[in-house]
C-alpha cells in the first residue's frame, strides 16, 4: 500500500517542472514575507530548505533546484538586512553564500538520491536474463494502455510470442544456451520496436509486444521483422530457432487486460496448433463497457506476474 507521502509525490509529480518551480518560489516568497515581519517569532531562515529541497527533488532538472536555491539565499540576504534586526550587508551577503554552499551540496546529494532510487525502480521491472520488462512491468504498463483506448477509442495491438521446442533446446543443448537463445530474441525483439511499444518476458520461453496506437497493418510488419531477425538464431548445436506468433489488434477498446491477453495468447496456441513457426492474426472488436473476470488470463500474469506457466512447445 502506497503512503500518503508517496501518493503526495505521485501527484505532484504529474505537475509540469516550471509549475513545481513557481511554487517553490512562492513559498519562499511567502516565507520572506514572513521574515520581514517585525517580532514574527519564526526561524524562516531555516526553513527555506524545505523549498529548495521540494523543488530539487520533484523536477529532473537540476537547473530547477538551483535557482530555488539561488531565489532562497537571495531572499536570505534580504531578511537579514531590510527585517526587523537589520545585519549588516557583508555580513548578511557572508551568511547567504554559506546558505547556498549547503543548498547546492544538499541538491546534489538528493540527485545521487534519485539516481539510486531510479535504478532500483528499474532494475525492478526488468527481466534479469532477457533485458525485457518483467511480467509485473508489463501488466502494469498494459493496464495503462487498455484504459487510454478505452478513454481515446485508439487501436490496440498485442503480440504474444512463444519460442518453439524451447524446452527441447534446454535438454539438448543445455540451460546456458536456452538462456542464450532467450537473450538474443528478446534483443532482436527490442531491435524492432517503437520507443512507445513495450518488449516484456512474461516467463518462461513467453513474451509479449505491446503496440499502443497500431493498427493491424502496421503491427503485421513490426512483427514481421522480428521473425525474420529470429529466423537467423540457431542453437549452439545449429538447429534453427522459431517461434509461434499470435497478434491482436482491437479496433473497439478491450473491456479489460485479461481479455487483450487471452484474445493474443488464444491465436498464438491456434499458431502452435497449426504446425508452429507461424503468426496466427486476427482484429477483434472489443467488449469495452462489459465485465470480464481473471479467469481467462494467463497465469504468468496473475497476482501481478508471481509464477509462469511452463514452456508450451
């Protein structure tokens, strides 16, 4: 469960960075405005961190939190000469760098911060062996999909891509090179795609391109180009590597992601059945609007990715 903390910087993240940035600075114009104040009783000096701190950490710019912190020891300055103790200004101007020193070094500790944080995010929803995103990423991802072409009636196309005999290649030619195998179809996969598709490994030898926004035509030839990359793979041992291909458009939004996956994953076993090394095809009109339970998604999906099923040759 998320905290409100966490639901807090969600939220304030979708903000656009100059927007995070007026309201940084207008805190700390609201804060010098306070510090001016004849007997105010609050320490607002101190306070200006909690801006400039907000700022450097919701905004990817560092430009962003630096020019909080350069507004902030400016205002510092300000206080200490026009409020009610009036320092002296070399004084005063002393104090304020000494303010921005700390600011910048804060700021770049929150960056070190972030970038750690990032990396284990996606380190997180990646598969470890194939570079792909993992299940969890994927039905994430999906789920977000699904509800943008339900709100923008928008097509949406899913592969689903089963390696054929994988578990044949395992036994004859060992583990590492089924690993191999995996890894080098998962990169001529990623090869092929769209910065906005998304490559995942659901488990096991299955996988999944999901096409935002794509048409029949279009994703016939995205995965057409992935099979003919594929179609170059061998095993160690020289057998040629193939894979069962089943690939969905919706033209009507899908009422749901189990129903995206079940119709994708329903003509990759029809392609299976039909003798393998194939692309079974179909556009579908979706059921957006009506309920469908879990029950037809495939269990490599369910409660959020946890288990695969194992390889169907």
């Amino acid at each position: 469960m998320a905290t409100p903390f966490a639901s807090l910087d969600t939220r304030l993240r979708r903000l656009p960075e100059p927007a995070l940035l007026a309201i940084g600075l207008a805190v700390i114009a609201v804060l010098t405005a306070i510090g001016t104040t004849p007997d105010h009783g609050v320490p607002v000096d101190d306070i200006f961190v909690i801006p400039v701190v907000g700022v450097g950490w919701l905004t990817h710019s560092r430009g962003y939190g630096y020019v909080a912190a350069l507004v902030a020891a400016v205002a510092s300055v300000w206080m200490a000469v026009a409020g009610p103790s009036a320092a002296p200004l070399g004084q005063a101007v002393i104090a304020g760098v000494a303010r921005l020193v700390l600011y910048a070094i804060v700021l770049s500790l929150l960056t070190a911060m972030r970038r750690m944080q990032l990396a284990h995010q996606a380190e997180a929803r990646t598969d470890s062996l194939t570079g792909a995103a993992n299940a969890r990423a994927f039905r994430d991802l999906a789920l977000a999909e699904v509800e943008r072409s339900q709100r923008y009636q928008h097509e949406l196309s899913l592969a689903y891509v089963d390696i054929d005999d994988f578990k044949s290649i395992n036994d004859r030619s060992g583990h590492a090179d089924g690993d191999r195998v995996l890894q080098e179809a998962s990169r001529a996969m990623r090869s092929v795609v769209r910065s906005v598709d998304t490559v995942a490994r659901l488990g096991g030898d299955e996988f999944a391109i999901l096409m935002p926004e794509t048409g029949p035509s279009e994703a016939r030839a995205l995965v057409e180009r992935f099979r003919h990359d594929v179609s170059g793979l061998s095993t160690k041992l020289g057998r040629p590597v193939a894979c069962s291909i089943g690939l969905v458009t919706f033209t009507r939004p899908p009422g749901s992601l189990e129903e995206l996956v079940a119709a994708a994953d329903e003509l990759m076993y029809a392609a299976k059945q039909h003798g393998k090394d194939r692309m079974a095809q179909a556009e579908r009109t979706g059921s957006y609007g009506s309920a469908n339970g879990e029950s037809d998604l495939p269990r490599s999906l369910r409660n959020g990715g946890r288990g695969h099923r194992g390889a169907r040759d």
